[in-house]
C-alpha cells in the first residue's frame, strides 16, 4: 500500500486575493484554507497549493516540486534515504501537521506532509 495520499501542485503567486478566485473556480466546491508559515502566506484549495510572499521569501521554496499529502512520514523517510535521498529539513510541526522536505536522488525536492485524523 502506497503512503501517499494526495499531491498537492504548488502555486507561487504575488497575491492571494488576486489568484484564489480562479483557482477556487477551478476546485470546485473544496474549502479553502488559508494560513501562514514562516514569511508566507498559503491558501490550499482543492488540489493547490498557492504560496505568495516576498521574491526574498519565496526564493528557497521556489526549487519543490509539489506537496505530498501522506499516511506515513517515517515510511516515505526510510524509502528516500534508501534509494540514496537525502532529508533537508525535518520532520518538524508545521500549521497543518508534521512535514519533512526531501531531495530525492534525481535532484527532485518534495515536501511530505501528515495530516492526523
């Protein structure tokens, strides 16, 4: 069984306000939620990821690929380092659970993050 549940596309924007229209247009009828993390703000709606902050903010976050939603944080760990990976950041407490960001072998960096039901 696959611990992933979702990928989530990541969206880097000037404005929230400006972008989310279209992109809640697009989701449907999925809630958004909006909320901050370090120097940025974030609205996830449906299957989005739309980041906006400052060029200065946004430039280390520019490099993932995507937002992984998963059921097992230490699964997706020990698969990454084992095919020769490395863990950047975490796991660590972020506003909507645990994350880690990772580099796979390719070069490829991904953010993993569970949500507790």
């Amino acid at each position: 069984m696959s611990p992933i549940r979702e990928v989530l596309a990541r969206v880097y924007v000037e404005s929230l306000d400006a972008a989310l229209p279209l992109y809640q247009r697009l989701a449907g009828d999925a809630p958004t939620r909006r909320f901050g993390f370090r120097d940025v703000e974030l609205a996830w709606v449906g299957p989005f990821l739309l980041v906006a902050g400052t060029p200065a903010a946004l430039a280390p976050l520019r490099n993932r690929a995507a937002t992984v939603l998963v059921d097992d944080l230490d699964a997706v760990a020990n698969a990454i380092t084992s095919a020769g990976g490395a863990l950047i950041e975490g796991p660590g407490e972020s506003p909507n659970g645990t994350r880690l960001i990772a580099e796979h072998p390719d070069g490829t960096v991904f953010e993993y993050l569970h949500i507790a039901t």
